[in-house]
C-alpha cells in the first residue's frame, strides 16, 4: 500500500496555505508534519481525510480497498475529541464503533487507553487529557490502515504518550501508515518529517 | 444501516439527556400558545376562529427554535467531522438527526397540541384531526429547516439567521396545514385538497431537505 | 436541638427519616377525614355536587401559590446567606408547587364545564394560575437544563425572586384584561360566600393539603441530598483515575 501526494496545495479563506507539497508513504511508515501555528498541518490532515477540498494537486493510494475512497481507509484523530458530555464513556465510544464499523471491543479498547475502570462515568466528568484517552481508545477500536493524527499527545501524561507510542509501532508493525501533526517527536524514531512553512 | 441506526440512537439519547431539548420544544409551544391570547383579547368566538392559526405559528417557532442546535452541537465538538468522513452517505446521515429530531421534537408538539386546542376553544370534534395536520405537517417544517440549519453552521451563525433563511420556505406548509385544520373544524370547504397537499409537501420535504443540507454541509465547511 | 444543627445536611437527613413516616401517618389522616367532610358537605343550589370540587380546587390553588413563597425564600437562603440546604430546598419545592398548580388548573377547568360549556374560557383567576404554571415551568427548565447543580440552583433562585416581584403585576394585567370582554355568563368560582359547612370541610383539607406539600418536600429534600451525593462521588471517582 502507498499514499502519494502531488503538488498539493491548499487554500483556507482565501489565504493560500501551503502549496507544492509532496510525500510518499508506504506501508509500514510514519511521517511526522511539522510546522509553526498556522503553517497547515491541520490543513493537511483533513485534505487526505476528506474534508478539506484540494486547490491543487492529487492524492494517489495505491494497495488501499478497491473502490473506496482515502477518507474511508483513514482514521482521523482531530484536535477535538468527538466526546458528548452526556453519554456514559462507554455509550460514547459504542457509538463511534457502531457508526464506523469497528471489529475492536469496546472492553478491549477502554482498557487498552486505561478507561476501563470509568467506563459508566458519563464524559462531562472527565479531565481533558482522559476525554484524549477516550478518543484514542476509538482510533484503537476502529481498525483503519492509514492514521492521521492531529497532535496525538496534547494533555496526555508521559505515562499515556508512551502507551500511545507503543499501539502507534504496533500499528505500523502491522503495516498500517501514520501521519502525524506535531510541534515535537512522539516517540517513532523511524518517522520521515515534512516540514511545512 | 447499522450505522445510521446507531446515530438514531445516539442523536435521541442526546436529546432526552441533560441539556438536550427534547421538552424544550413542547415547553416553548405551549408558552408560545398560552401567550397569544394575551395579546388578542379574551374572546372566545375570535379565539375559536383563528385557534389553528395560533396551534400553526406556535409550532412552526418552536421547530425553528429547536433546529438550532441539530448541527451547532457536533460541529462544535468534531464530532460532524467524523461523521462526513465515514461511508455513510452525508444525505442519509442528515435525514436520520432530522428524524431523531423530529422525534424528540415535533412528536411531544403533536401530543400536547391537544391540551393547547382546548384552551383556544377549538371544538373537541376537531382535535383529533388538528393532531393529524400538525403530524404530518411538522415533519416537513423540520427537513425544511435542515438547510437552514446547516447553512448558519456552516456560517458560524446563530439561530435568529435560520428562523430568516427557514421561514419563507415554510409558507406552503403553514398555508395548507391551517387551511386543512379549519376545512376539518368549520367543514364549510372540502378537507382533502389542502391535506393531500400538505402530505406531498411533506413527501417531498423529506428529499430536497437532506439533499440541500448535505450539499449546504459540504461546501460550507470544507 | 437547635434549628441551626438543621443546617448540616447528614443531620438534616437523620431528622427527615425520623419523622417522615410520622408526616405520611399524618397526611393520610387528614386526608381521608377532609375527603369524607367533603363528601358529606351540602349541595349548592345552582351547581350541584360539582361545587364539591371547590374542595380540591381552592386549596391547590392556595398551595400552589405557598409554592412560589416558600421557593422565594429558598431563593434568599441560596443568594444572600448561601445557605447549604436552600438550594435543595428550592429545587425540592418547584416541581410540587407546580404539580398544585396544575391540579387547580385541571379541577377549574372541570369546573367550569358544565357551567360555561367550554373546557377554559380565560377567566381571571384561572388565567393567572396559568400564567403562574408557566413560570414554574421555566424555572423547572432552568433546573433541567443547567450542567452544574449549582448553577442551575442559583439561576433558579434568581428566577424565583424575579417571579415573586413579577406575579402582584402580572395578576393586576390579567384581572385588567379580563375586563376587556366579559364572558356571557359570570361565574365566580369562589361562590359569593361560603357557608359554614362548607368551611370546614375546606379548611381541613386545605391543611390536609399542606401536609402533602411538606410530606412531600421533605422527601424531595432527602432524595436531592443524596442526588447530589452520588454525582461528587462520581465526580471523585473520575478524578482519581486520572493517573
């Protein structure tokens, strides 16, 4: 499987955002965007997932599900987190699983981000770095190929980044691929960085 | 489908919870209503006459009011993100938060319309078919509203620029389903003309309006 | 005991389980002795038996407006002396008094059928009763929709306050308002005056009545102590996990 970018570019209110981009991802690899505030690494995120329309350039992924469009074979983890207050942390991420079709437990997820033992706690209680648990807990239960993650470890403690970098090697172990936005490293050594400015 | 009945599901939980608007509707229709009288005086032969007018306007502000937040909510917490990246199609996702809606909303408007058309002085014969205009009318105010309600989302803008954008295109409706309540009440003119249309209105209501808010979604947000 | 020991909520608790089945004893008591004088009372010459509902309607009426003043004064318990068991208190009290409320306005309503011929014909008493329904209403709103219980209890407070100033006025507009167009035939709902045997029979289930509300509230009281309990616990459990 590979994702190829050419020439992207990308225009936010008007403003060109960036342009000329291009990558080259394969199975197994993590590609880590950098940039100052503003310079596009959310931007460029939600181009491949789907939600943002290209100005210029192509998205390209070759190996994916046949007929399927990049936004289907994506998990997007924004800087959001998706979480309704007034749901149970389970209700929250049955919800997401029953939606996007997830093959994972929600069991086997919430313990996997640590949350079993708040799984009937309803998510208005929960701290922000524990709603970012929750959010992950659902990129765990949700099986997509590619990953695209938007400053994965904000209000996560060093004890959770290092679980989140380890389910993140699990994954490209198991030939998925990881985009990652980020101000710093999140713990994949071997990830190729494209810096945006 | 499995997907899109776990959003029912989902957008109805949300509703019946804290904070959700599921009796808000009701609870602002039967404000709504009990405050016209007010204005108007207390003569019960005028009340009596224009008492489907008054049933109409009230449900017709309480489903625009409550349209407000079908998208504002998800939008805000990026949840709508996730939603437009998936299969599902967009058009079918926003048809069923319309019917959970509708549901949550419009429903206890229909079951407490009764209670209202008694105070008006509508005739007790006639309330059973006021409860049937408004059933099959309100459905259509909600799927008209959906493209309002994506287009003040997607403008980052509140309520009252819904209620501007909505209620023209509610007209029709308002326009035969008072017309059908007071053929069935003073039986003077024939109640199926106007209740055949109202039905289609609905009809067709249920496929331009996810169809406009889904494309209103689309190039609003990107 | 003194009545400030009624402040700390855990002894609040114990009393209330104490005496509550004394209250339940109580009510039941009175009820059954004011029903039976209510059955029992005179015929009115012109309505009939259905003067009997006055017995149910007149005394809801009055405590539905005891509603009001005693959420009021919860109101200055919770914003001016932030007393821990005002809040409670208010919060307790709106849903009964609204239910009094309702119940007056159902039995004025069946009242008036046979004598009007309608189900509701705006008349001043009732329409301010409703207006008065209406703003429970809101502030029962107020109270569902609020996240934070506290919040929620202060925003209620604010409302009840404002309400209490309001209602004098509003009950003046109504009663202007009902003068705008007579209704063909007048009726006063009280009777022009009340008989003797009739009296008692109202009276005491007017206290019958009260006793409800109390009953009623003080269990109320207990059961959004331990409401809000079980939320901070949960509250605390989630914040112990956060490790």
């Amino acid at each position: 499987m590979e994702l190829r970018a050419e020439e992207l570019t990308c225009v936010r209110g008007g403003r060109e955002v960036f342009r000329h981009v291009n990558f080259r991802l394969t199975a197994g690899q993590a590609m880590l965007v950098t940039g100052r505030n503003g310079a596009g690494k959310s931007s460029l995120l939600r181009m491949i997932a789907g939600l943002v329309r290209l100005a210029a350039g192509r998205l390209l992924l070759e190996g994916g599900a046949p007929g399927a469009e990049i936004g289907e074979q994506v998990h997007y983890l924004g800087h959001q987190d998706a979480t309704k207050p007034s749901l149970t942390v389970r209700e929250n991420l049955q919800f997401w699983i029953g939606f996007q079709g997830g093959d994972g437990g929600v069991k086997a997820a919430l313990e996997a981000a640590d949350l079993a033992m708040l799984s009937e706690i309803p998510a208005a209680y929960l701290s922000a770095g524990q709603r970012r648990r929750l959010a992950i807990a659902r990129l765990l239960a949700i099986g997509r190929p590619i990953w695209l993650l938007d400053e994965p470890t904000s209000s996560l403690d060093a004890a959770s980044q290092e679980r989140l970098a380890e389910r993140m090697r699990e994954h490209l172990a198991q030939g998925g691929m990881i985009i990652a936005a980020a101000h710093g490293p999140i713990g994949i050594e071997s990830a190729s960085e494209l810096r945006l400015d | 489908m499995g997907a899109l009945f776990a959003l029912l599901v989902r957008d109805m939980r949300l509703a019946v919870r804290v904070g959700g608007g599921a009796i808000m509707g009701a609870l602002f229709f039967l404000v709504v209503v009990s405050v016209m009288p007010f204005a108007i005086g207390p003569d019960l032969a005028l009340l009596a006459r224009i008492g489907p007018a008054v049933l109409w306007l009230g449900a017709l502000l309480a489903s625009l009011l409550a349209l407000d937040r079908l998208f504002a909510t998800d939008y805000e917490d990026g949840s709508l993100d996730l939603l437009m990246i998936g299969e599902t199609q967009l058009e079918l996702i926003v048809a069923t938060k319309a019917i959970a809606h509708w549901l949550t909303t419009g429903l206890p408007l229909v079951l407490i319309a009764p209670l209202l058309a008694l105070m008006l002085n509508v005739e007790l014969r006639a309330v059973p078919v006021v409860m049937l205009t408004l059933a099959v009318g309100t459905p259509a105010l909600t799927f008209i509203g959906l493209v309002g309600a994506a287009l003040a989302v997607a403008l980052r803008r509140g309520g009252l620029l819904l209620a501007v954008l909505v209620l023209p295109l509610a007209i029709p409706v308002l326009i035969f389903g008072v017309a059908a309540t007071n053929a069935a009440i003073a039986e003077a003119t024939p109640f199926s003309p106007p209740f055949t249309i109202l039905c289609a209105l609905t009809l067709v209501s249920f496929v331009f309006g996810p169809v406009a808010a889904a494309a209103a979604l689309r190039h609003g947000l990107e | 005991m003194a009545i400030v020991e009624l402040a700390n909520p855990t002894r609040f608790l114990s009393i209330v389980n104490r005496i509550l089945p004394w209250l339940i004893a109580a009510t039941a008591v009175l009820l059954v002795i004011g029903l039976f004088l209510a059955m029992n009372a005179p015929d009115d010459y012109q309505q009939g038996a259905t003067v009997k509902i006055m017995f149910l309607h007149v005394p809801a009426a009055w405590l539905g407006m005891f509603g009001w003043v005693l959420m009021s004064v919860a109101a200055l318990g919770t914003l001016v002396w932030r007393h821990p068991l005002a809040e409670v208190a208010g919060k307790a009290a709106a849903p009964i008094g609204a239910s009094f409320t309702l119940i007056c306005l159902i039995t004025g309503s069946l009242w008036g059928r046979p004598t009007w011929g309608t189900y509701w014909v705006w008349d001043a008493r009732l329409t301010s009763m409703l207006v008065l329904l209406l703003l429970y209403l809101g502030v029962l709103a107020l109270y569902w929709t609020a996240d934070e219980p506290g919040r929620g209890a202060r925003a209620a407070a604010v409302l009840s306050l404002v309400g209490a100033v309001n209602l004098p006025i509003i009950k003046f507009s109504v009663d202007w308002w009902n003068t705008l167009h007579q209704p063909a035939s007048v009726f006063r709902m009280g009777g022009s005056t009340i008989d003797s045997t009739l009296l008692t029979p109202l009276l005491v289930m007017a206290v019958a009545f009260a006793a409800l509300f109390i009953t009623l509230h003080l269990a109320a009281m207990r059961n959004e102590i331990l409401r809000r309990r079980v939320r901070s616990m949960r509250m605390m459990h989630a914040r112990e996990m956060h490790a």
